[in-house]
C-alpha cells in the first residue's frame, strides 16, 4: 500500500492506534499540542536528535524495524547521560511519497517496541513529504530532581575517567555492514544500540558522579566536551580501552583508532573521585554491566592519550563532526 492511498491524517491514526493510554498524559494524539503531568519533585530534561537518510543510515542495510529502535534509543541515550528517566517523546518525520505503508508500519513497530522497553510514551510529532530521503526527528523527555541530574560541566581534578560496555562495536559493525555482512555481535551494535537508561539513573541517584556523557560522536570528542565545560584536561591509557573480543578479530594491527573516534556506541562516559572507584564498579556490576577506568582529569587542557609505554598516542581523527 502506497502512502498516497492512506493520507497524512490516515497515518497518523494509524499510529495514534498504537499508543496506550498512560497517567502522565493528559491529553495524547489528536490535539494541536500534548498535555503531560511532571512528576512531583522533579524537572523535565529535554532532547532532540535528526536522523536523516544517506547520512545517519543506510536503508541497504538497515531494515525498518532496527531503525525505529535505533531512532528512538539515540534520544534515550542523551536522557541516559544526564541520568534522567525517560517519559514522553514526540516523534516527526519527513516521508518520501514513494514509501509504502508497511514500511512505516514496521518502523512504527521498532520505535514503539523501545519506547516499551525504556516507559517513554509517544504524545505526538508532525508527518510531512520529503523530496531528499527519508528524515526522522525526535524530541524525547525525560525526569530527574534537580539536584541528582548530571552534567558534562563538574568534572574535578583528580577524577577518575570511567566507561561503560566496550568500544569500537558500532564503528566496526558499520564498516563490516559497508563491506557486505548482515548479521554478529557488532552488526547489532550498529544498527540496534542499547542506551544505558538505567544505569544512567542509578549513577544519579547514588551521588558519586561528578559529569557524564553518552559516547556518541567518539570517545576522544565526547571526553572533550567534559573538559571544556569542566575547564580540565584529561589523560587516557588507551591499553586501558575496554574491546570486545569481536572488535579485536577485525580491528586489524592498531586496535585504538576506531574505539578512540567511531561513536555510536553510546556507552556513558563519566567521571568520579578515586574514593568512589569500588562504589561506582559495585553499583555497576549489580546492573549487570561491564565498567572500565580509564584515565584521569588534570588540571591541563583538552585530551591526552598515551601508549602502554607513556610514548603519546594521536589517533587520525577525534570523533564525527557533521560540518567537519
């Protein structure tokens, strides 16, 4: 079924019969705009990401349903970083007139599927024609009290540098998907990546994180947005990396490059006071996810890296830069 059989209002009622009621709605889909009830104590943090084709995804290889997933989890991931609880997202899309419905409808199934898994309920959005590929943005929120949410601006001197999960994944799996694979482990880190809600949430609560951010754009560039608005530095043993042993099978001879400056992992990336070392580790090993240090903050500029032996470590680039 052709997109021009069903009409702009036809698809929203399409998906608007999807949505399940929910408290803190008031008022849903179908009104020109949303009525939400926050939660008491605690402030709405907000997010928006655009996905646009050609340039965030391929639709070679990614099939509708993981894209939906993936489209809605970089918006929960950002919610994640600040440790806040997802709750409403609004959700538009520019569409090709050529697109048929079952496409939509399984992507809907991807997007509602995450939004399941994570509590956050669609409210509304906008659908439009594309005349350039397929576009998707969406603007999520999410809760937190005030004084437990967490910014890239409090890193201190002397901190720890932590990461969750492993690096590299999701850059290989691109790099294996643009080479012809369609399935493993980093295939799926690519195409369906987990953002790290809960988490996110339990580091807030507990009080021991100083700033954090999600690992997005590369570890080397997101680590940099710490120090800047931290006004630090910061020195990271790249030996001290956390690769999977799937990344290190393609990574080839320099296995630091791709875990450096790839993204897309969206690992959180935070820091702590050497005294919080055993919580932090204990909290995140009763969640069930992997936790690695990895450097340090100093009271120099910018980020360091450096070899097993001390030598310095440059890696080709820092991270993606959409204008760069």
């Amino acid at each position: 079924m052709k997109l021009a059989e069903v009409g702009e209002f036809g698809l929203i009622r399409r998906i608007a019969e999807k949505i399940p009621a929910h408290r803190s709605v008031v008022l849903g889909i179908g009104d020109d705009a949303a009525g939400i009830l926050p939660s008491a104590g605690c402030i709405t943090l907000i997010t928006s990401d655009m996905l646009l084709e050609g340039v965030h995804f391929d639709l070679s290889f990614s099939d509708p349903i993981s894209l939906g997933r993936k489209s809605l989890a970089v918006n929960l991931s950002d919610l994640a970083a600040m440790g806040a609880l997802p709750r409403q997202f609004l959700l538009s899309l520019g569409l090709p007139r050529s697109i048929e419905v079952e496409f939509i409808d399984r992507f809907m199934e991807g997007v509602l599927a995450t939004a399941r898994s994570y509590g956050a309920i669609l409210v509304g959005g906008d659908t439009c024609a594309s005349k350039s590929g397929l576009v998707i943005s969406i603007t999520a929120l999410g809760e937190q009290r005030p004084e437990r949410v967490l910014k890239r601006s409090a890193a201190r001197v002397g901190d720890l540098v932590f990461v969750t999960g492993t690096l590299g994944d999701a850059a290989a799996g691109l790099e294996l998907l643009q080479r012809g694979v369609r399935e493993g482990r980093l295939v799926d880190r690519q195409l369906a990546p987990e953002p790290r809600v809960a988490a996110g949430a339990a580091l807030a609560d507990a009080g021991f994180v100083h700033a954090m951010i999600d690992v997005s754009d590369g570890l080397v560039s997101d680590l940099g947005h710490i120090c800047e608005l931290s006004g630090v530095g910061a020195k990271v043993e790249v030996e001290l990396l956390p690769l999977s042993e799937e990344y290190r099978r393609v990574c080839g001879a320099d296995p630091y490059p791709l875990a450096l400056s790839g993204g897309e992992d969206y690992e959180l990336l935070f820091t702590a006071a050497p005294g919080q070392e055993k919580n932090v580790l204990a909290l995140m090993q009763r969640l069930g996810l992997q936790t690695s240090i990895i450097g340090e903050i100093t009271d120099g500029k910018g980020v360091e890296l450096f070899r097993p032996d001390g030598s310095p470590y440059s890696p080709a680039k820092s991270g993606f830069d959409h204008f760069g």
